[in-house]
C-alpha cells in the first residue's frame, strides 16, 4: 500500500503550458513523469511503476516465444559500425558521438544490431548453433532535430529489441509469425488490441518486399493508415497504391483511412548485418552461409504513451488494469482511517495493489478529481456516509459505473460490473 | 528450465588473454559477460540473472526503507551542472559530452545529484513535504583514462543510487544509520556479510567529517583499509593516521592492514546541492531553509565482480545461492533423460530454477568442468550408474560435499549438508 501523503509528487492542477501532446501533458499533470528536456523524461514513482508493468508484460511473451534476455551497452565502439557503413553521420543522422578520454570516439548506442551480430561470431559457427532468438531492454539515443508527441517520440527511450537468427528463409518467416503472434498478445493484454492494426509498411528485404508495423488507431497518431476491420489488416499510407492492393488481395472499397500511432514494428533484416560483421554458419553439409536476421521493436514509453491517448477521458487518464501504477485508489473521507484500513487489509489479501489517499488537507472533490486524474481502474471511497449505511463505495474508472459493497464481510471479488 | 544445449553463450577453454582481473576472466570465460570496448560489458543472459538478482535484494531493502523508486534520464541539460559548478572539465574530468543536433551540448549522465535535486524543487515547498527518499538503478557513464579491474571499474555501469532529502541533521544522521544497515544487510544477503566493513574514509561535511565505505576483504582489491575485526570497524588507508584512530576510540594494535574492494558508499552533501539548485523548505516556523542531502550508491557489477573474486576457487565461479543464475545445474550422463525429466520437474515443483546440461557432445567431465566453471550451488547427476543404485547425486559447488539421494520419492529438500 502506498500512502498518497508518501508519494513525493504531486498532482497539479493545470496541465503544463509547454507540451502539446496530450499524453505529457496528462502525464505531468498527474504526476507519472517529469520533462527533463525536449525529448527526454523522468519516470517518477507512478510512472515507473506503469512501466515496470509493461515491462513485464513484453518480457513474459519474449521468454514464452523461447528467447533469452541480456544487456547490451550503450557506449558503442565505431570500429563496429564502419563494418556496416552505419558511423556515418551521412548514413545515420541522429547518433550522439562523444569523445573518449583515452583517445578516439565512442557512439551513445541508437540501436543494437551491430553490437549482438558481432557479439554473436563468437558464439556461432554451425547450424547447430541456430536459431536463436536474443532480446534486451536498454535505452536508445536519437538525436532527433525535433522532439514532439511527448513521451512517444524522443531522444532517450527504452526499447525492447528483439534479434532473430535464422538458417533459412523457411525458419526466418516462422519466427516472424510467431513473434507478430506475441506482438498481437502484448497489445491485447494492454487493451489495445481491438484497436491496434498489422500494418504492411515499406522496406523489408524478402519475397513481399514489405516490413510489419504493429498500429494502434488514435485520432493523436502521426501515421496515416488505411484499414481492412473485417480481415483486421492495414496498410501504411507510404504505400497504398492500387498495385499494392491488388498484391495483398484487399479491397479499396472495403478500406478506410485512419489516424494511427506505430506502436510496434517487426522487419527482415536479410544477411545485411551478418554479411557485415562476418556472422556465417556451416550448413549441415558444410557450406559456409550468412546468418539470416530479423528485427522486432517495441518502445516502451510510445505503448505508455499510446494508451494515454486513446484511453483518456477528459477528466484524466484511464489505465488498462493490467499496467495500472495500482489496482485501486482507495479515498478515505471525513477521518473514517479505521474502517478504511479493514477495506486496505482485505483487498491486500486479495492482492489488490493499494494507492492510499490519505491526505489530510484534501477536500473529498480534491480527492476524487485526482482519482479521475490518475486513472486507477477502481476507486474506493470510505466515508461517513458509507460507514453509516454500514457500505463502501467503489467505482469503476473507465465506464464511471458505482456500485455499493458491504462496508463488513467485505470482498473486492464480490465486485460485478458486466 | 534452461537447456544448456539451447543457452547461446558456450564457455571457454581458456580465460581471455586480455583481461587482467580474474573477475573478467572468469565471467567471460564462463559466458556471463562478454566485453565490448576496454572498460564497457555485455552481460549475457547467465551474466543478466545474476545482475537482475543483485537489482532485486537492493530493491527490496530500498523499500523496506520506504525509500521511492524512479528513472532519471541519461541525457543531461548543462544548465542544471553549470548551477552546481559540475559542468566543467576541470571539475568533473570524466563527462561523456556530446553535441544536440538542434544546437548546444548534452551530458551523458555520470551521476544524479543536480537533475533529482531540481526536479524536486517543483515537488518540496514545505515541511510536509520531507523527509523524501528516492532512488533508481540508472547507467552510469565515467569517461575514465584506463579501465581495469573488470567489472568492477568500467565505463559504463549500473548503480543504485539512492538520495535522502531531510529537514534536519538528526533527522539526516537517523536515515543514513538505517542506509548503512540497509547496506550490510544486502552485502550479508549476497554472503558478504563477515567480510564486509563499515570503513571510514575521507571527506564528508557534517560532524566527524568522515564518510562511510563499505569495503569487502580481498586480496585483489584497490583499497587499503585497517581493520578492527572485534569492532568489526575499518579505517580507510588515506585517513589512517594516529588523530583519526584516537578520534574513532580505536586502537592501532588492534587493527590489521587489508587489501579491499569498495562494495558501496555512503556520504552526507549536505546543503550544497540544494543550495546549488534552490531546493528550500518552510520550516513549522516559517522560515525558508535549504534541504539536508545524503547519497548512498552501490554498483551493480562492481559488487557482482566482488562476489567472484572473494569466493572463486582454481575451478571456477562459486554463487552466493542469493544471487545465483540457477539454483541447480543439472547434468544428464549416459542417455538418462527420461529419469532426468523426473528429477527436474521435482525440483520445479519445490520452486528450485535448474539449469540443465542436456548437451549431447560433451564427455562427462567436460560437464563436470562447465558446472564447476559456471559455479551454480548445487550440481545434481544423473547417469547410468546414480540411475542403477536408484540414487541421484548431488554435490555442493562451495564445499565439495557430495551426498547421493533416493531417484524415486527425490526430495530437494531433505538435503542434509551442515
């Protein structure tokens, strides 16, 4: 149980001037994260914890598609990156270089690919040694010119990174499926995925000559996409042509524009990166090949970020239960600490996470409106009112429903809002 | 369950000819870590567990403190360390700087004092608002001329850093006494607890103008302290003189020169970074104070490194059972998987994580090798003679002890090693 009166941040009561998107501005407000820069934010006590919970989340599907975690480094050695042509400023505008005490430069890592291949020739020289499946939680660096949307584009962020390495062709698109399976997992589990939309994009090295993007549908969204609701398919605008249509076998007439955020993307990278940094395997009559790679992203902040948009009310912020910073926000009015303790010990016994307000010097519309502002699934209210008719009050935060249980005997589980 | 024959890494014959610390080359010999750039390491995913574990037990005792958990960013705007003085070369000569493409430079964190502290500034107005403790696990980036010692000095390198924001000395000094206890607990939790002191080194801006050390007996340390082992006290080298030893109540027959690695720190800032960034505080009287800050940090890897240098043996990596990979490798001889599969799932079902040597390749004492090389607590055999006695056996990595244990009806727990 966190105590309100506890928690270092606070609430404020307008949303701050300099943001434009309405995910930081909400976040702020509320008191998840704290704009450091453009483009670069603190996750603050709440907002770690909705993190945190994504986090966990991606982590379970990459372990149940057999893939092992590691940690990659941030400082990027460029002798690495001149194998793939990648240092240069020309190839890749956005990296911040800095420069080394000892002598020379060091890249602040955007992305990891040439790191694991190379790592990986140290490990891998035959087919018994394939596939693998290698993933890592570490921040990212993009020195962007501009930063916008908040905390879904900026110049710091976590990312999960996912690297497929493949055989064959064959077991490249088999992986491929799955991980798009478990990328369709992760955004159901977060709510998302009744609006979110496999999208083919441009790129890709392969057969279809196309990339995935995973997009969530937001009137906020910085894509353009054209969607299939019957198939639960879409194409990015890059790349709607007649041509493209006809490829995918869909349907102008059926197909709608929508606005939409990129919360996901999985792509083929071929043997670009092996061929570059010399990751070759010998087949199983013993020819030497390039290992053939995919790559599959997931920011964290842009899916917080997402789910900030889409489901915000215009009293504040709504969280799936499955990221919520906690279960419920339990409201104790007019000094009834006693009773609201019982209702805190029970729902701990459930294991319902407990936000706690207990502030003191807060009106009970104070109380409620930062409720509403927080956005945790359920809010419990404790009051002399509710004492006296021997009930506690509790609330669901997306549909506002209310509903009354017994103040003694009482059990969240008895709670039934269909 | 992990599949030895599905984990990535493969150990190695030989330790790494270019590490000097036996820290660096056992992990990388072992397949836990792999190194990137002089002084900056990958950590493979045995190498992640071990990490993640050492993250766990320090979170727990940050929250049993009812310390708050956040991320602070890496990116780091000048003007808040031009306020402090700390943004200048000749002040702090170890900055990562790097230039915005939108124009000016940008700091790649190298600790946390100025951005926690400002960002508090919008947070604490008043009494009631204090005391605060907050910490996170963030890299940390040093621009260092050499890198030596492993894991243990690096580059780049995860640390807890925890920050204490209190109204008052006393109130200050009664935190930092249940920091340092928090600390010893953790290093006792890591099995370090007999070789771990309490040692007093220079600095500090309060009373005694000392600050804590916490420094772990080893013969490959950097550190010269002096011991007291009856007072289980230490005096750091730099400050061991006949004044100071008087100061203490010490006495310097009774203290014994040691090699030692710093596993953790502790020190008292008091009001000059709040000065720096204007974080005051209205007292119950009204008047306007600055707040009184501690610092309290542990390194990540250092203390992992730590861990195998202190407890290593001629054969490898010895885990503290806290922090191990796995709790259990388990090694398959002579076909016997199927009785194999039974003693892994008993285990599993008594909550014990195995690492399973299921490699068909590998001759027995190639296993027995790894297993002793990798350094898991138990190693659990099953093989055609354990199989024909209807016995496993079980041997302990620290002690050597082996002890045989009914095949059918196996019990983990009626291990009996006192």
């Amino acid at each position: 149980m966190q105590r309100m009166s506890q928690l270092f941040t606070k609430t404020r009561r307008e949303a701050p001037k300099d943001e434009q998107s309405r995910n930081a501005q909400l976040l702020i407000q509320a008191g998840f994260i704290h704009k450091e820069m453009a483009g670069v934010y603190t996750y603050l006590p709440l907002g770690f914890r909705v993190f945190k919970n994504i986090e966990e989340i991606i982590r379970e599907e990459m372990n149940a598609l057999g893939a092992e975690e590691v940690l990659l480094t941030t400082l990027q050695d460029p002798a690495l990156w001149q194998k793939s042509g990648r240092w240069d400023d020309a190839v890749v505008d956005n990296w911040f270089k800095s420069k080394l005490t000892s002598g020379g430069e060091v890249g602040i890592a955007n992305t990891h690919e040439e790191p694991l291949t190379a790592l990986l020739t140290h490990f891998v020289s035959s087919y018994k040694d394939l596939p693998l499946y290698i993933y890592q939680f570490q921040t990212k660096f993009r020195n962007e010119l501009r930063a916008k949307s908040g905390i879904m584009r900026t110049r710091e962020f976590m990312m999960k990174d996912l690297y497929s390495f493949s055989r064959s062709e064959e077991e490249f698109k088999q992986f491929y499926e799955q991980c798009a399976e478990a990328y369709m997992k992760i955004f159901e589990r977060m709510g998302l995925g009744a609006l979110t939309y496999r999208t083919f994009a441009a790129g890709g090295s392969f057969t279809t000559g196309f990339t995935d993007e995973f997009q969530t549908l937001s009137a906020s969204g910085e894509d353009t996409i054209y969607i299939d609701t019957e198939k639960k398919i879409a194409i990015n605008k890059e790349i709607y042509t007649d041509e493209t249509i006809a490829q995918l076998g869909l349907d102008k007439d059926t197909m709608t524009e929508k606005k939409s955020i990129e919360v996901g993307n999985i792509f083929p990278l071929g043997t670009k990166y092996a061929e570059a940094m010399g990751l070759r395997f010998r087949d199983e009559e013993g020819n030497e090949k390039p290992v053939i790679m995919g790559s599959y992203g997931i920011g964290l902040g842009r899916l917080m970020g997402a789910v900030v948009e889409v489901f915000a009310d215009n009293r504040g912020i709504i969280w799936p239960a499955s990221i919520a910073p906690y279960d419920a926000h339990v409201v104790v009015l007019d000094g009834k600490e006693e009773e609201t303790a019982h209702i805190i010990q029970e729902l701990e016994r459930a294991g319902i996470e407990v936000l706690y307000d207990d502030r003191e010097d807060k009106s009970a519309g104070e109380k409620f409106a930062d409720a509403d502002l927080i956005g945790i699934p359920w809010r419990i209210v404790v009051s002399k009112r509710t004492v006296e008719q021997n009930q506690v009050e509790v609330k669901e935060r997306s549909g506002g429903k209310m509903q009354l249980l017994p103040l003694d005997n009482f059990q969240f589980s008895s709670l039934n809002f269909q």
